[in-house]
C-alpha cells in the first residue's frame, strides 16, 4: 500500500509541475502513463504476456512436433504442463544461442543451442529453474518492470483492461524491456532451490543442477558470447554451482 500510494504521490506531483510548465499536456499523459504501469493488474500483466509471446513465437523458428529438439523437449516435459499449481507450455526456438526463459503466463522457451549442451537431467534441471522463477513471481515482477519501461503501458493506459491489444511497436517494446530485464542474485538463488526441489520431487538427479551450471559457466570460458546470451540475466555460474555440488 505504502509504494502503491507513493506513485500515487509521484504521478499526481508530475500533472501538478505539466500544469505550470510549457508542454504540460505531454508531462500530463507522461505520468497517467507511469501511473497506470505500476499500478497495472495481475490480469493484465498476464494479457500483455500472453500478446509478447504470440508474437515472439511468429518472429523465431519454432521447433514442430515432428522435429528432433520438439520431440526431445514433449518427451521431457509431458508430465509437467501442469506443475506445482501452475500451467506450463513449451516450445523450442532452433536457434544457436544456448539459452531459455520464461513468462509469467506459464510460457517457457528453450533454444536448441542450449538443449545440444544438456543431457536429460541437466535440461530438466534448467526446466525446474525457469518454472522457479514463474512460481515464485520473479518472472511476473519483470514483466512489470518491462511494462513500466515499454511503451505498452500507452495502450493499456488508453484502453483499459485486461482485453487491451497491444500494438506491434509496442509488442516489440515490451520483449525487448522483459529479455534484457535480470533478476538479482536472490531471485536466481531462489530458483535454483526451487529447481533442486523440482527435480527431487519428480524423481530426478537433484545434482544435475550444479552439473547445469558448471557445464554453462565452462562453456563461457571458452566463448564469451554464452555468459553475454544466458548470463545477461542469470549471473555467476560457478559460484551458483559450488553452492550446490553438495547437493545429492
């Protein structure tokens, strides 16, 4: 309540100071925008998820069923499209880059680059760690920090609710704000312990964690360009690691 009213405080301090100054109508629209941004639903940050995604999936080479890394990732993940209270679906982008993420409505990607690096368990295990960070709202909070960035707010600001259609500038905005958001050290600790937690109770190799993280932290030794692709927003690999290689 406290930082919901505070930016209550700062929009109406930016309409007050538009009122006097010259361009007032612009600073105006500026803090309705802001105001509506942090102050936006659950509901509609869960729409303007399900919108990313949809256009995310029509600009990269997704992976059909009755391609290899498809086939791979359904037979891992058949048993978990529903897990832990939450609805999950999965698709592979073929791409090169060793990387996956998801969204808060239940959306997790995973590039093909990443899935030629990982045996079974280790994929599952960065699969855990991607449903952490849905589960435990890391992935919620960034889209709302993507949505404040972006200018998806302005449509949403002007149209109101949760059937709002995001423009496909505005689209773009919004993944780009939420791929080039990061989650701080806690957040990923966290989802690591949710992933170790996943694969525990599932009945897989909870050391496939550390043996993830290690194999990744390798592989940027060698090319930087998987720590710039992955690690952008999943920092410090090895120390990850090491924090868990106790872990049976």
């Amino acid at each position: 309540m406290k930082w919901k009213l505070g930016m209550a405080v700062l929009a109406a301090s930016v309409v007050m100071a538009g009122c006097s100054a010259t361009g007032g109508g612009n600073q105006v629209g500026a803090a309705l925008d802001v105001f509506k941004a942090v102050t936006v639903s659950e509901a509609e940050l869960q729409a303007a998820s399900l919108q990313m995604r949809a256009a995310e999936d029509k600009t990269e080479k997704v992976a059909s069923a009755k391609n290899k890394y498809g086939q791979r990732l359904a037979r891992l993940t058949k048993k978990h499209l529903n897990e832990d209270g939450l609805k999950l679906n999965f698709k592979v982008y073929l791409s090169e880059q060793v990387n996956a993420n998801a969204s808060p409505d239940g959306s997790i990607r995973v590039y093909s680059g990443l899935m030629d690096k990982m045996n079974d368990q280790e994929l599952l295990a960065v699969l855990g760690h991607e449903i952490g960070h849905v589960k435990l709202g890391h992935s919620l909070a960034a889209m709302r920090t993507a949505y404040l960035a972006s200018a998806g707010r302005k449509a949403a600001a002007s149209t109101g609710g949760t059937g709002a259609v995001l423009a496909a500038s505005e689209v773009g905005a919004l993944t780009e704000s939420f791929v080039n958001s990061q989650f701080s050290q806690s957040q990923e600790t966290a989802a690591d312990d949710y992933g170790v937690a996943f694969l525990r109770r599932n009945g897989y190799k909870p050391s496939a964690m550390a043996s993830a993280l290690k194999k990744l932290a390798a592989l940027g030794s060698k090319d930087s360009s998987v720590l710039d692709q992955m690690f952008s927003s999943h920092p410090e690999p090895n120390k990850r690691a090491e924090r868990l290689s106790d872990v049976k």
